[in-house]
C-alpha cells in the first residue's frame, strides 16, 4: 500500500487508512485497532505522502526517510522506543538522516516518526515499490 492513503489525523494517536469518501468528508479505519470513523474535511489531515523532513539543503519525503530506517532495522522494530530520551532519539535520527535540520526538526516530529515507522512495521505496510511503479505508469497530466 502506498502512503497516499495513510493519514495522520489532528487530535488523533496513531495512523488512519482511507477507506472511502463521503459527502462531509470521508471514512478512515485506525492502523492500531482497525476501529473505523467518520473523518470532517475541517479536521487537520496530512497524508503521509506530503510529508516531508527538513535538511539543511533540501526536504527529504518521510518514505525516504522511512525506507532508511527499514534498511537500518532490517525491516524490523525500530531500535529506539519514542519514549527514549531527546538525546537518544536526536543521536538516533542522525544516524538516519544526518543531514537532518536541527533547527526545524524537533525531538517531537522524531518521535512521531519512530512511531510511524513501528506501526506501519507493525501493519506491513513500509513496501513502496508498488507504488513507484504505479506512478510511473500514470501519464504526466495525471501526476499532479
């Protein structure tokens, strides 16, 4: 599955997984305890496809940074807990991404990765592959 239909919803612990649309928005099913609910196109939604990490050149997509933490982890767990120390996780996530930007990038917003990652692990849901494929077969005024 790609990240284009995992979201992270304001307020919200955890990951959701679009299901459908509605007229008021739409239907999203928790990654944690596959309870479904009704989502209002007023509440704060980022898919996780639009995220991306500050460095001190450029914004790294979260599925780069993702897939380095899968090859670090061999596809499991992730070392650090999100509840380790700031230090820890910091440390950790320079290990990651060292060109990360300290300034912009928070022990907060490293901790929700880890987070991510765990849970995504967790649903099997850290294979990309399919969806760079997928992308590549859509003509170019679809792409955007």
């Amino acid at each position: 599955m790609s990240l284009e239909k995992i979201l992270s919803i304001s307020g919200k612990p955890g990951l959701y997984k679009l299901i459908t649309q509605t007229r008021s928005g739409f239907v999203a099913e928790s990654l944690t305890d596959k309870k479904r609910i009704s989502v209002s196109v007023r509440q704060n939604v980022s898919l996780l496809s639009e995220i991306a990490i500050y460095t001190l050149s450029e914004e790294v997509p979260l599925k780069e940074v993702l897939n380095t933490i899968k090859e670090k982890e061999d596809g499991k767990q992730a070392s650090v807990s999100p509840k380790d120390s700031k230090d820890k996780l910091e440390e950790y996530f320079f290990g990651i991404l060292p060109e990360y930007d300290e300034d912009r990038v928070y022990a907060s917003d490293i901790k929700k990765i880890v987070q991510w990652y765990n849970l995504l692990q967790q649903n099997d849901l850290l294979d990309f592959s399919e969806n760079e494929e997928s992308n590549n077969d859509k003509p170019k005024d679809e792409e955007e």
